[in-house]
C-alpha cells in the first residue's frame, strides 16, 4: 500500500533502501541484494549495499562542562526534581539509613530487589520485607509490591535521565516498570555523564535499556497529567557521593 501522492516505483525504491539498509547492518557491506542470484550471492561475485553519504557528527556533544562533577551533580538534582523525581542526597555510609528511611516514610511492606544488589545498600531496613527477584517475580507479583529498589547504568545530566540496562544491581526491566515506588540509587559521580552523546558510548545497544526521565506519567486524555499509568507513580532518585 502506497501513501496518497506517493507512486509505486517511490515506494518500492524506499522500501529497497530500507532493507538494504538492515542487510548491510547486518552481513556487512558485503551483503546480497534483493533478488541476487545464488552465483552473485557466492565469493567475490557477491551484490554491494549501495554506499551512503558519511553523516556528519561535528555537533556538540555537550552544552555544559562534562569535567565538572560537582556541577553535573546539581545541575542532575534539578532536571531530576523539574521532573518531578523526588531527589535524596547522601555519602556512602549514609546509603542504608537513607534507603530505609525512604521505605518507613513510604509506609512499604515489601520491596522487590534484584538478586545482585549490593547487600549493604538493605543493611538498615527493618520493617520492609525484601523480595528478591530470581527471574520468577511476574507482573501480577510485582504489582502486589509496594516498592522497588535498584542501582542504574548511567544518569544523563542534562536531561535529568536515569538509563537502566539490566546490567549489576538493575535487575529485569520488568523491577521498575510495574511497582508504584522506584528508589533507584546513582554513584556519583562515575555514573553521571553530561548528556546523551556521551553518555551512549558507554552503553551497550544489545542490552535491554529503560530510559527513565521522572516517574511515569501522560497528558494524552485532554492534556491532563496522569502518573503512573506506564511505569512508577513515584520516583525517588539517591544520589550517593563523598560530598553532600
């Protein structure tokens, strides 16, 4: 099916261009093109990708100092709370009483954990009982959960971005999208980076990545603001450093 205005012959040298594309990302420049035959698909005889214009990457890669953790701590702490995150502070030795005080205050039974969390960071909780992920916790158990607890991958500055990649101490994407409370704890400052560009280089694209800019919210239904409805109604963020 073609778009209005749109003729059979555009359409189909657009979707060659596409699947072209895919076939070179994935065999290489080297790959077959539609239709080839099994003598051009074979040695040297086989079809080119069509080349590409070079895309230019001579843009800024940053709009504030990336050499500046101090800087790039506060200026996280404000796009965090613009975002409506409500954001903790804390050293290191404090990360235990600040995790279970967050918990008490939030008046949370249970906490769903990733099996890898570092045992310290639950050392002062009391009245909340755990609830390790083993890779069995389903949606429907989740959302008997009052809150969950996890570490992230990397915290984007600029756009005040939590990116969780299911790598030590995340757990599965499902830990924080079904319960209602998210406390997610950020190292400051070896997991903040100043924007996206930088920040992409440190990701690995075949793992599974959630970016988390605030707690999960919509105005799709007459612009009014509804949290909760694709993620945590409530995101508390700790940023944990050696200076308050």
């Amino acid at each position: 099916m073609t778009e209005p205005g749109m003729s059979a012959a555009h359409a189909s040298g657009s979707r060659e261009l596409v699947l072209g594309r895919i076939r070179a990302a994935l065999y290489g420049p080297g790959a077959p093109a539609a239709g080839a035959s099994p003598a051009s698909r074979a040695g040297s005889g086989r079809a080119t990708a069509p080349a590409e214009a070079p895309v230019p990457r001579d843009y800024l890669r940053s709009h504030v100092p990336a050499d500046d953790p101090a800087a790039l701590l506060d200026l996280l702490h404000r796009n965090l709370a613009d975002y409506r995150a409500l954001v903790h502070r804390c050293t290191p030795e404090h990360l235990p009483g600040t995790v279970a005080a967050l918990l008490d205050a939030r008046g949370a039974r249970t906490v769903a954990v990733p099996a890898d969390l570092p045992p310290g960071w639950l050392a002062a909780v009391r009245a909340t009982e755990p609830v390790p992920d083993d890779g069995t916790l389903t949606a429907a158990r989740l959302d008997t959960v009052d809150s969950v607890l996890t570490g992230c991958a990397l915290a984007v500055a600029e756009t005040g971005t939590l990116v969780l990649d299911a790598g030590p101490g995340q757990g599965r994407r499902l830990l924080s999208l079904v319960p209602d409370h998210h406390i997610c704890v950020v190292l400051a400052p070896e997991q903040v980076v100043a924007s996206v560009p930088l920040a992409l280089p440190r990701l690995d694209p075949r793992r599974p990545q959630t970016w988390i800019s605030g707690p999960s919210a919509t105005s799709d239904i007459e612009l009014d603001r509804v949290e909760g409805v694709h993620g945590p109604r409530t995101l508390e963020v700790v940023l944990v450093t050696e200076g308050r």
